[in-house]
C-alpha cells in the first residue's frame, strides 16, 4: 500500500511506501533569509513531514542536499549538524545545482524508514 501526504497539483511532499518514507525536496518559506535560517526551516519541514508520516530524523538512511552557492557549505553544516542524529548519520550526498528560484539557498530531499 502507497501513502501519500499533502499532495498537491503536481506532486506529494511525502510517500511512504515499503516501508521507507521519501520526502520531496524541501524549500524555505523564506526565500530572502540567509544560508543559516533556511536551512532551519528546510530541516523543520522535513522533521514535520517525517513525523506525520510515522517516521523521525533517527531513521532517516539519505539526504540529498542541493545548493545552489557551495561557499554556504561550512554554514549550511553547522545547522545540518546540530539537527541531525548523530549516533544515527544517515548516507548524504551535497551537490552545488541551480534551484528552481533565484533567491533558494537550499533544498533537501531525504528518505527514512517508517
């Protein structure tokens, strides 16, 4: 059985299925905030989404992060580090890639067990 959750016109924002949880990419809301301040409210949505879905960040098994300025790598990971489960790293790939609008900092996508 498939589950979906906030679904919308063109895509879910979550989908569980076989027992995993694979989250859409995730953007701020903010779009004129800085490196630091998206990340939190990226990592925050994902965090919501894990929890509606059944699952938490301690189960996440990959990240994919996508930004579209490397030089915010060393900032984005200082929020990254402090959200994520440490005794629980999960795979994660960070990629330099144009986002879909100019003033995007970051988008995330992940997966985590249920």
């Amino acid at each position: 059985m498939i589950k979906y959750f906030q679904s919308g016109a063109r895509m879910s924002q979550a989908v569980v299925y076989g027992g995993m949880v694979h989250i859409a990419g995730q953007v701020a809301n903010d779009r004129k905030a800085g490196i630091e301040a998206q990340t939190k409210d990226v990592l925050a949505k994902i965090e919501a989404l894990l929890q509606e879905a059944g699952s938490s960040k301690s189960k996440l098994v990959a990240v994919n992060v996508f930004l579209p300025q490397i030089g915010d790598f060393d900032a984005m990971n200082k929020i990254y580090d402090a959200w994520v489960d440490p005794e629980r790293l999960p795979a994660r790939a960070c990629v330099e890639a144009r986002l879909a609008d100019p003033d995007l900092r970051i988008e995330v996508t992940a997966v985590a067990a249920v």
